[in-house]
C-alpha cells in the first residue's frame, strides 16, 4: 500500500512539473521579443481577399484609362479629356466615401458630375465585385514627387 502511495506521489511530482514546465513554455511563446514585436508592428499589412480581386479587376476594366498603379497614366488617358483623375491623391481618396466610389463605379462618371468618359460599370460588373474595386482603390498609395519612397 504504501509503495502505490510513492508512486502516485511520485506521478504528481511529475506532472505538476510538467505542467509548470508547460506554462512558461507557452507563455516564453505568446510574449514575442522585443525585436520580433518591433517587426511585426512595422510590417506591412497584406492586402485583404476583396483588395486583391480588386487590383485584378481594376487591372483588366480601369487600368487603360487609370494607369496600373491608379496615377491616372493609363496609354489611354493621352486621348481623353479631361484626363482620368489620379485615384492615389490622399486629398481624393479624403473627399471621398466608399459609397460614392462604389456609385461612380456602379453609374459612370457623367452622372456624379465628373467626366462622361468613364463609363457605367453597373450592367458588367456585380455589387461584390464594385465592392472590391473600392477596397483596392483604398490601396493605392501616391508616389512621392522625388521618385523615392
């Protein structure tokens, strides 16, 4: 009797320390080191699933006009006037909503009071697919004058 007593102990002793053991091993891993922190708050966030259905939508619909990168350079945008408008100027991407990029989109610019040249996209392309369009418009970043980032 007593022996079953030492070896149960002896199994408590055991798995109290592995269970400790355990505990700061998981805790050493959830709390990163102060490097590991730093780049992972520095790192860029990836873009979501709608963004990147987006930038292949804007890629194949808008770009010839837009330009790829939205800087509104497309080789079409030298036919047009008033040239397409530069959808990465933070000032434009301020001023507007999501809904009223989604309805330029959706009904042309003509009826926002912009240029008639941009078409409706409405009768092409879904909700959903409007919807991603805008979250990839909300990408576009503006390139620095000087060329550099």
């Amino acid at each position: 009797m007593q022996r079953s007593q030492t070896w149960l102990a002896l199994a408590g002793i055991v798995l109290l320390a592995g269970g400790v053991w355990l505990g700061q091993t998981a805790r050493a891993a959830s709390v990163p080191h102060d490097e590991t922190a730093k780049k992972a708050i520095e790192a860029p966030t990836p873009p979501s699933y709608g963004a990147l259905e987006g930038r292949a939508l804007f890629e194949y619909y808008c770009s010839t006009c837009h330009g790829k990168e939205g800087h509104g350079d497309g080789f079409n945008s030298y036919n047009l006037d008033p040239r397409p408008r530069d959808l990465s100027d933070p000032a434009f991407q301020a001023k507007r909503s999501d809904k009223d990029l989604a309805s330029v989109i959706r009904s042309g610019g003509g009826f926002a009071g912009l240029s008639n040249t941009m078409p409706p996209w409405g009768h092409t392309l879904n909700e959903r697919q409007i919807g991603y369009l805008v979250q990839f418009l909300r990408t576009l970043k503006a390139q620095p004058k000087d060329g550099t980032e």
